[in-house]
DNA sequence: CTGAAAGCGCTTACAG
DNA sequence: CTGAAAGCGCTTACAG
C-alpha cells in the first residue's frame, strides 16, 4: 500500500504537480475554479495526506520546538510544557520534549539531536553545563529561550520568576505574624541553578530589610536525603528558629515529613511557608501558606518568545531577563 | 551563513557525497583507512551535522513518535510520559506530546498532523470519540498502541492496570478493618473511559465476593465540582457507610477537602482509601492508604510494544491487552 | 574501494 | 491560469 503522493494526485486530476502544490498552500489567486474544485475532490478521493517532512526539507522549517527540562515529573515543568504546548498548539507547532536530568551531557546530546532533526528552535532550562554549545548557537543566530535558569556568560532570552521577591513575601509574611526567629531550609547549591541562590539571597535580604541578624544556623542547605537529620539537629538545639521557609516544593514535603513524624503543632510549636504552591496546600491540616509561581504565564511567555524569534529572525531581545511576580497565598501554616 | 551539507564535505575531502554517506552510515567495509580519516576530519574541521530530515525523506522513518495524553498535567500521565521518553531515548528516538484534553477533534487534529509529520508511531489515551479514524490506521498497518483505555471496536494492543483488582484490594482492606458499610465515590462515567468503569464493577464485584449486598446509595458518581455536595449528602444520610474508596487521585482530594472542612477524623469517624497514590500520601495525617499504579512500568511497556511494532511490521500483538499489577500501600487511613 | 545517477515528496521561480 | 524543471540534503542500488 504505497502511500499517495502529490504526483499522483496530480495525474488522476489532469493538472501538474506545481499546481497541485499551489492549491495545498491556498495559493488560489490564479486558479481556475475548475482546477480547484477537480484536485479537492481528487484528494478527498485517494486520502491524499501531505508529507511534511518533504516539505520541511524543502522550506527550511519544521514547525517543531524542542523543550529540554530537567525533569518531566517536577511540577513546575509539567506545568510549564503544558502551557508551551498549547501556546505552540494555536501556531500549529509540536514539541518535543527531553529530560536531561540535569546531566549537561544529555542535555548536549539532546541538543545536537534536535538540531540535526531541524527543530526551529530550543527551549530549555539549562543545565549550565554546555556554555559553550549554546554559544555557538547564538552565533548561528540560533533561535533559542531558557527557562528558569541564568546563564549569564551567555545571551540568550530568559524566563524565570523573581525569586528574591519569592523570599521577601515569605518572609514579611512570618515577620507579619510575630515570628523573628525564621530559617530557611534549601537543597543543595549548585552554580547554575537561578532560584535556589537567588531565593537564599533574597532571604537574607529579607531580614536585612527588617535589621533582624541573619544567623547562619538558620540556614540549611543540604541534600534531600540528609534533610531530616538536619532539620532535627537545628529545631532541636538551643534557640532553635520558631518558624521556617522552605526553599522549594521538595524541601517543603521533607519539613512536613518530619514534622508529622515529630508530632510538631504547625503553626503552634512551629510556623512554615512554602516557596512553591503544592497541590495539597489547599486540604492539608494545617493548609499551608505558599508562595506560587505563575508557572502557565512564564511557559507561556517562553512559547512567544521563541515563536517570535523564529518567525522574526531579527529581534533584539537577547539577553533580556523576563521577571515573573509570585504570589502570596495565605492559608493556615502562618 | 549556509549550513554545511553533505556536499560541501564531499567537495573538502576530495570523495564523493556516497562516500561520505557511508562514513556516516558506519559502512566502513570497503572503506579505505585513508578515506575515512580524510571523511572524519573534514567533518571536524567544518561543523557538519547530517539533516536528518532529508534522511528521513528517504529512509521513511523519522525516528520520532506522538504522544498523546489527556493531559500532561495529571500525574499518572506524566509518569507515563516520562517512562516512554527515557525507553525511546536508549533507542534515539524522540516523542512529540500532545493534549487532546478529552476532545476526539483535537485528538484528531493531532493524529493527523503527527502523520502528516510521518512520526513512526503513536502512543495514545484515546477519547473514544475517533474510532474510525483510529481503524483507518490498523487498516495501514500504523504502529499504534493505547494507554490507560480500551476501545473494543478497534484491534490495538493497550497496556492499562487491572483496575478491577485495583478496587478489590481497597474493598479487602477496609473489610480486613472491619469496615462493611464501604461507599465509593467516583467522578462522572464516560464510556470510554475504562478505569471509571472498571473500578466500579471492580468494587461491586469485591462487595459481592463478601456477600455484601451493593447499596446503590453507597456509590456517588459526579463530576468534580458537585462531589462535596454529593459526599456531604451521603455521609448525612440514616445509616451512611462508614468507611469510602476514592476511585481515583482527583475524587481523593475532594474527599479530603471535606473531611477537613468538617473535621471528619480518618479513620476514627470515616475509613478511608485512595485509587491512584497521590504525592502527600505517606505524610498527610493521617498517612493515606491507597492503591497504586506502576505508571513507570507501563509506559515503559507501551513505549516496548510500540518500538518493536514499528522495527517489525509483522508482530500480532493486535488487539492484546496487557495488564498491570495494583499494588496496596498500607499506611494510616485505613 | 569509490563515484555517477536516480530518487525520496515536496516547493518555487520561471516561462508561456 | 498552468506546467516543466531544478532543487532541498540525504541514501542507495549499480557500475566499475
């Protein structure tokens, strides 16, 4: 069952294969009505189906993006594809999408993989890992967007939320409620991973806002694994903070862990924001007080501007930062 | 700034473009040492990366596959997703996600436009609503294979749980806690959408095997946003059941926003278990006992299924049905 | 061991 | 208003 092609179409019609194609890309101008009428009826007839890739290779363009993420199952960028996706979806565009583990050599191979599959353009959270790839990328004037991320030796368009405001909202919130006392309870810190720096220093700057000392035992930055234990070791030493921001949503889930485990009266014995809205906020008891990130609008915003750098190779937003506002979410934890 | 073709290395290295096709394709039977050094510098020295669109124009196969879930955003999906994703990237393949959203047009646009792209092969939760659609493919012999929901009229192998089993073991643990005034509650019955279905019968069967009479005022089923009603009407009512079965993540959650607004004690006043494991279970007080899918294990087999369709036209998996195991996590709840 | 030629299924000036 | 021809960047018999 050999598949239908353009040439074929264009013999049971009686017309050429040029003019076949004129009628697929709605070029009617000069066409006779006849024509038209005699090749629509002829496509519906053998189930005539475009081959796109031929197209692609002929146009340059296969209205598909890549979307590299760290990982699918973080919610945040589950969050983040689907809005690409639907945003991609309007403009007929596909994605595709990649978890490169935060291992920069998936991340480079992925990449060279969408490249040579001609993908019109990347979207990625970076790695930090391949400054020198996506260089390159630039120089090709290569038609890229990262999410998330900064990698500032490198100019290209990033999205991401305004992570220090993140901190200052979770903080003015337990200030708000009398707590003085506040830690703040991170994963570990690795170079290129944006929020999580720039929400330790936003802490910081929250608390030199408001001339409260930052004690350096009040911070904990560690990994998931060792979290308990050192959650332990601080609520349990002398002074201990009286109420704790966690860092993200999977720092949040090891507090919480903990503090069921402990039996901790939260916010009695101990209060607590997330940066982050989880899906249990809402029914968790206590429900919790989070600071969310407006993950549709920001995947929506990186679906534009790569779509628009696409379409328009000459714009001039490299090297912006695109800032997102979280939101305060008052519940019961504080 | 031309990109390099096959061409131009043939041009650099003094070969032809067949030759330099060989080195590329790793037949280097007949190839002379020299020629291959030569071939491999070249390619170096210039930045060439082969188009793999026009090789796929030519081989028929583009070495990418659709995806096409309901929504990424629920987390069974996900995990599916990112099970099929890490199976296809060992075999270099690629996959394009899609949201259908429940809608058979969109479902349809997308299989179109995935085949039109001459993607190898399809992954679906398909709607119900494409039925047609989806034996024109089997009629050409189109790798396809279902996630999550059977369509009887079609021959497509699916892989989903055993979702009759599934509600077994939530209905035998509550029974094995002494509870026999189990009710279910479920979110509205699409015919097509299998588990729905399945869970119910699961759960009348289990009730049957005890010899408990089924009380159809036991069993809610409704979409989302009347189910607090529904599940406050139930639990109000003369004789109301003592302990519930979730049919599914996103029923659980209502539940648990009621018990909470009403400050239901679980399991003191209300048993209770989950269809679906939810991310809070193990440190939500209490801890909540649910029935788990292993989503990662059945991606991974319809990732299987549809790679070896697509390498090997002539399998007969047609129309087989591969069911996976529910697994009870007992925790608090119940 | 290597090259010339045809072909994959489209699009696109260009000619008439 | 429509067609012949070249070309997109590869691969693949086939010939030598």
């Amino acid at each position: 069952m050999k598949p239908i092609t353009i040439a074929d179409v264009a013999k049971h019609a009686g017309v050429s294969k040029s003019t076949v194609s004129q009628y697929l890309n709605q070029r009617y101008d000069y066409m006779g009505e006849k024509t038209k009428k005699r090749i629509e009826q002829t496509i519906e007839e053998l189930g005539y189906r475009p081959n796109i890739i031929a197209r692609s290779l002929k146009q340059k363009s296969t209205m598909t993006i890549g979307v590299i993420v760290a990982n699918i199952l973080h919610v945040f960028s589950t969050q983040v594809i689907r809005a690409i996706e639907d945003f991609c979806n309007e403009s007929n565009f596909h994605i595709i999408v990649c978890n490169a583990d935060d291992d920069p050599m998936k991340e480079k191979r992925y990449i060279e993989m969408l490249r040579a599959k001609q993908v019109d353009g990347i979207i990625a959270f970076p790695t930090g890992g391949n400054v020198e790839l996506y260089k390159g990328l630039i120089k090709v004037n290569y038609p890229v967007v990262f999410m998330d991320r900064i990698l500032p030796e490198v100019e290209i368009p990033t999205v991401l939320l305004d992570n220090e405001k993140a901190s200052l909202l979770a903080v003015d919130q337990l200030l708000k409620n009398g707590y003085k006392k506040i830690g703040m309870i991170a994963p570990p810190l690795s170079p290129y991973v944006t929020p999580r720096l720039e929400r330790i220093s936003g802490y910081k700057k929250a608390l030199q806002q408001h001339d409260i000392p930052f004690n350096p035992n009040y911070l904990i930055s560690s990994e998931i694994f060792e979290l308990e234990a050192k959650i332990n070791h601080m609520l349990t030493m002398a002074d201990p903070p009286e109420a704790l921001v966690a860092l993200n949503d999977r720092v949040l889930i090891e507090i919480l862990k903990y503090t069921k485990e402990q039996q901790i009266n939260i916010p009695g014995d101990l209060a607590l924001v997330g940066i982050d809205e989880v899906s249990f906020a809402s029914f968790y008891s206590p429900a919790l007080t989070t600071v969310a990130q407006p993950a549709f609008q920001m995947g929506k915003k990186a679906a534009e501007l790569l779509l628009n750098r696409i379409r328009d190779k000459d714009t001039d937003d490299f090297s912006k930062i695109y800032r997102f506002e979280p939101d305060l979410i008052k519940r019961e934890s504080c």
